[in-house]
C-alpha cells in the first residue's frame, strides 16, 4: 500500500529537495512508501529505462526455467547495426548476423552495456520476435498494475505512443529487484567485455563512494532527455528507489539522483514490525477443531517513518466479525491491523489466519453454541 506522509506530520518532515527534471519519485523498496515526488504519473518516453522491462522479463523467463543462461542464440539480421539504419549510432553490443552467443553474455550486454543489438538478439530467442516480446512486455506491465506505462519497442528508441511515468519505474524496479535477484545482481556490473570490446556501465552512481549504489539503468534519447532510475542500500538495510525523467543534461540526472537518495537515508528509516507468519494474537474459535487460531499478516509489513518517529508507532487489530467462526482457511482475512503514528493510522494490513481450522465434530458444535449463548447472555447482563 502506497501513502502519502500524514498530514499531522508535514510541519516536522523535512522539505524534499528541489529537483531539476520534468518527473521525479523517491521510493522505499521495503515498504513500497513514496517519501517524495513530482509529476510520478507525467506519461515519457522512457528511452533506455525501458531495458528495466526487458531485463525484468528475461529474468522471469531464465526463472521458469523456459530458457537458460547457457543457452546459444544465433543472431539475427534484425540486430545487426550495420543493416539496420534505427539502431545506427546508438548503443550497441557489436553483433553480427550469424554469431552464437550465449544467453548469459546477450543478458549482460543488455543490463549493462545497453546494447539495443542484444534487445532485440534476446527478444527473438525468448518470444520468436521482437513483436511478440513487446507483447509480453506489456503483459507484465499490466501484471504489475503500470497504469502509465505501455512499450512498443525492446530498446527504448523513440517510437510513437511508448510512454511510461516515475512512479510506474519506481513500482518496476521494486518487482525486478524482489522477483528476479539474480538478474538484477547484473545491475551492479561495472564493466562487460565482448569481442574484445570494454565498454563501461552508464551508471556512474555505481562508483560514488557516499553511496551504496548497486543498480540500475540509465535512458537517453532527444525525445525523453536524460532519465536515471537508481537504487542503494544502507548499512542498516534500508533500501531507496529513485526515478529522474526528463533532466535536461547527462550531470545533472547522476547529481539530482544523488542528492534524492542521501535526502531519503539521512530523513527517514524504515523497519519491520511484523513479519509473515508470526502471532500478533490468538483469538477464541467456535465449532472448530482447535479453540484458539493465531493471527497475523501474510506478508513482512514494512513501515518507513520520519527518523526518530518509531518509538511513537503502535499496532492495533480489529476483526471483522465479533466472533471467530469455524471453518477457516490459512491466510484467510478476519479483519485488519493498524498501524499508528502520533495518533494518525498510517498504514492497514489484512489480518489473516495463520492456520487451518477445521469445523468441529457434532457435539463440540453443540457444546460451542450452548457456551457462546451463554456468553453472550452473561456478557449483556453485564453490560447493563
């Protein structure tokens, strides 16, 4: 769940940095939270940045176990520069038509060389053309709710109605990150060498020293100016998520990325109150097998706060029925919880069932309905 600081909070938090680019967003990885942003929904044209797609789908596919890393693709005409006048003078992994390339060398030519030659080499292998790849491109987006997002081609070179937003780049670099580690472990590559050609990653954020940078991809065409999505990681395992669109230069997309990325770390913190699994209650069952159910989520909670806030955070649950009733499913919601800061619920998780609760036998119904009667009977006398 994505939400906006509380308002009670806006006196206290620290003013976000003035940002010089047509849309910005700065994200919390773990919490999903947005702790600043302009113009996230702007539809751009997201130049390279949509190679975060690309690499995204190639890494679900290696994950099915559809195609592997070791996998030998012959090259196509298609992605062959010199007979293909839209990929003239752009970026390029120098392929040829006829090369056998592994799968793992065109992965790492497309993460980080930015190669638009192995866009489309990779697309053919995976989807049997490049169309059929941007389909599945847009199949995903869809997937991840990237309401303001839709591609055209597998590189990123303008192309008329490819448009995606800040805000749906920071959700796809959050989904490449949690779903695919591994191939998002080749964003922090610093250089690849093919056919005796070095060529270094773009994301020069990758050698700043005040920062852990481990990712991700930089953009450039004339239509969409110069775009940088980055991601780093503190010592205390905080992780940020920024997204620059439309800054009018090469420096100034690297320093406004930065300056958002040390805003964050040095304002905010972020930590797991509950994790997946683990009793936050137990609460009374009736006509079940078992008396007694453990609740909680289904998922880590993740909550990202002004620094020096936590101490003042509180959870609290609510169920949906006063009574629990068997049967119950595990991770069956029974109600909510919430989370409060200074007084305001900030965030609200699905309370869940952490295990199965099977209806019970005949006479344990009776005997539940004749003790929940007189429950309730003895709880509205005392009531009154």
């Amino acid at each position: 769940m994505l939400l906006a600081l509380p308002a009670a909070q806006a006196d206290t938090n620290p003013a976000a940095p003035q940002i010089n680019a047509k849309s910005w967003v700065l994200m919390d990885y773990n919490s999903g939270k947005v702790l600043a942003e302009s113009n996230p929904d702007m539809r751009l044209d997201p130049a390279s940045l949509t190679k975060i797609m690309v690499s995204y789908v190639v890494g679900q596919v290696i994950k099915s176990g559809k195609i592997t890393p070791d996998d030998m693709v012959t090259v196509g005409q298609d992605a062959w520069a010199t007979g293909n006048p839209v990929l003239q003078g752009s970026s390029l992994m120098f392929l040829k038509p006829g090369d056998k390339v592994p799968v793992s060398e065109l992965n790492k030519g497309i993460v980080i060389q930015s190669g638009n030659d192995a866009c489309i080499a990779l697309a053919d292998y995976v989807a049997g053309s490049q169309d059929s790849f941007v389909n599945l491109m847009n199949r995903y987006a869809q997937q991840l709710k990237l309401e303001n997002t839709h591609f055209k081609t597998v590189h990123g070179l303008d192309a008329d109605g490819q448009y995606s937003s800040a805000h749906d780049m920071a959700l796809l670099s959050q989904a490449l990150i949690r779903d695919t580690p591994e191939e998002y472990a080749l964003h922090k590559q610093k250089e690849f060498t093919f056919n005796h050609i070095r060529q270094i990653n773009r994301n020069r954020l990758l050698w700043n020293t005040n920062l852990n940078v481990d990712g991700i991809k930089t953009g450039y065409t004339s239509g969409a100016g110069y775009n940088l999505v980055s991601s780093a990681i503190d010592a205390n395992g905080m992780r940020l998520i920024a997204v620059v669109m439309g800054a009018p230069s090469d420096r100034v997309r690297f320093n406004e990325s930065e300056n958002l990325l040390n805003w964050g770390f040095r304002f905010f913190e972020t930590l797991t109150p509950m994790k997946a699994g683990d009793a936050f209650t137990n609460q009374r069952v009736w006509f079940g097998e078992d008396k007694m159910v453990p609740l909680g989520v289904a998922e880590n909670v993740s909550l990202t706060t002004p620094k020096g806030q936590l101490k003042n955070l509180t959870a609290s649950f609510t169920l949906t029925n006063k009574q629990l009733e068997a049967p119950l499913a595990k991770n069956q919601v029974v109600g909510t919880v919430d989370f409060t800061l200074n007084g305001k619920v900030v965030d609200q998780r699905p309370l869940v069932a952490l295990k199965e609760v099977k209806e019970g036998g005949f006479f344990s119904r009776i005997w539940d309905f004749v003790m929940m009667k007189i429950t309730g009977l003895f709880g509205s006398l005392f009531a009154k």
